[in-house]
C-alpha cells in the first residue's frame, strides 16, 4: 500500500497503489495520498499532477471499516481524515488531470471529480453507490458531481444509482475525453495509454510558469461562482498585467 510518486519534467504522476483492495482510501493511504499532493505543491519544479490507481481499479472508495468506525464514534474529524487525500487534490493550487481506466466508486468518485480535468480509458466505471452501501454521501460529492454534470445526471447517480461508463462520462461531461487503445478495456497497456495521454495533456500547463498557471487556476475557481462578466473582468485585470510585466515589448518595424 502505498502512493507511488513519479516525475516526468514538470509533471507529477501520483498513483493510489493498493490494488488487492482496489486502492480503497483507507486512513493511512487517504494520509499518503494527502501528504504527496502537499509535497508537489511545495515543490517548485511540480507544475501539474497526474492522479491514478494502480490497476485494474481507479479507487474502489473509502475502506468501509473506517467508515463504520468513524460512525460508531460520531467523530466528524475521523470522517474528513477518511476524506483528506482527495480533498487535498481539491484544494490543490497546481492543475490536476484524474487518468481513470476502472471503477471509481463512493470517495474513488469523489477522487476523480476532485480533479480539474477527467481523461478515461475504455475501462472506466464512475459510481456513486452510496445509498445502495446504506450510506449518506459525503466528501462533498452532491456539490462536485453536480459542478461537473448538473442536478439531472447527478440525481441519477446518487439516488437511483445510475453508474456511468467510459462513453457515457464522456457524453455527460463528467469526463473530458476517451483514450481508447484496442484490445483488452482493463488492460495494463489501456491503463498506461490513458496515464501517458493525461501526462501529455498537463505538458501543456507545465510548459508556462508555475505562477501563472496557478493564477489562472485561481482565476477559474474565482470567477465559479460570479454572477457579473464585468466583476470577472475586474479580477481578471490584476494578473494579467503582473503577466504582461514579464512580456519583451516588440520594436515596430521601420518603413523601408
């Protein structure tokens, strides 16, 4: 059991390796997975976080004996220790890609929309299966589901228990895009196919400077929630001109 850091340039490639339990959070992985997003984001050369499961499962969700302990003690500290590691990855100022070719079930669900970007492979299962556990939701995830796919499709996972595939996360939104390789869904080449485009595709955001990139992030959780075009314009205005302050200014060519 462990959270297996790997890094390729300016990309960190974080995988929840518990795979004889499905990678299921239990408190000492959910820590693991807490304090390897908290040491990228200290780390300078760390400009995007790839985040997966060691196959053939994403997440199989929260270890549900700590779930029942933390029921039986009513301790709401112990619940959000359970939940930590993908609030960590929510929290985090760096942009963060889920690359997901298994179920992602409960809190392994809350992982993958705790990321800002979804990248499947033909393998991926999202699942809310709370209720059907007996167990109210949590970690948040009405709120994110609901961010990433609206009331109707989030009403059917969680209440109805509706899981998505790989094409229907794709079609609802819930996943940004299928990586499909051929052969076998939940194989080991389909899982490092999704894994590697996810790390070609945060290449793109660690090209730039990390302070940019993490002010531009900001800048979309910011402008979330504003109601006004003008009041995002106004935040917007501030790092963008600390951005132009780094710009060369062209020399106009003369008339020959």
């Amino acid at each position: 059991m462990d959270v297996v850091v790997e890094q390729d340039g300016a990309v960190a490639v974080l995988t929840v390796s518990d795979p004889r339990r499905r990678n299921a959070l239990s408190l000492e992985l959910s820590e693991r997975l807490a304090r390897a997003v908290a040491a990228c984001e200290h780390d300078e050369s760390v400009h995007s976080i790839v985040i997966t499961g060691a196959p053939p499962a994403f997440c199989a969700g929260g270890d549900l004996g700590a779930l029942a302990a933390a029921g039986q003690t009513g301790s709401e500290a112990d619940l959000q220790r359970i939940y930590a590691g993908f609030l960590a990855v929510a929290n985090a100022a760096v942009p963060t890609i889920a690359a997901v070719n298994g179920p992602a079930v409960g809190a392994g669900l809350n992982l993958a929309l705790a990321c800002d970007v979804r990248l499947v492979g033909p393998g991926a299962l999202f699942d809310a299966r709370f209720l059907q556990l007996g167990i109210h939701p949590g970690g948040g995830m009405t709120w994110l589901a609901q961010r990433a796919v609206g009331p109707q499709i989030t009403a059917a996972m969680a209440l109805f228990g509706e899981p998505l595939d790989a094409q229907d996360a794709v079609r609802t939104g819930l996943a940004y895009r299928l990586i499909d390789s051929g052969g076998e869904p939940r194989s080991p080449a389909a899982h490092e196919a999704v894994v590697a485009a996810a790390v070609d595709l945060a290449r793109r955001a660690a090209a730039a400077p990390r302070d940019l990139v993490v002010a531009t992030k900001a800048a979309l959780r910011a402008t979330a929630t504003m109601l006004q075009h003008a009041d995002a314009v106004d935040y917007e205005t501030a790092p963008q001109l600390a951005s132009l302050a780094s710009l060369t200014p062209r020399v106009p060519e003369s008339g020959g």
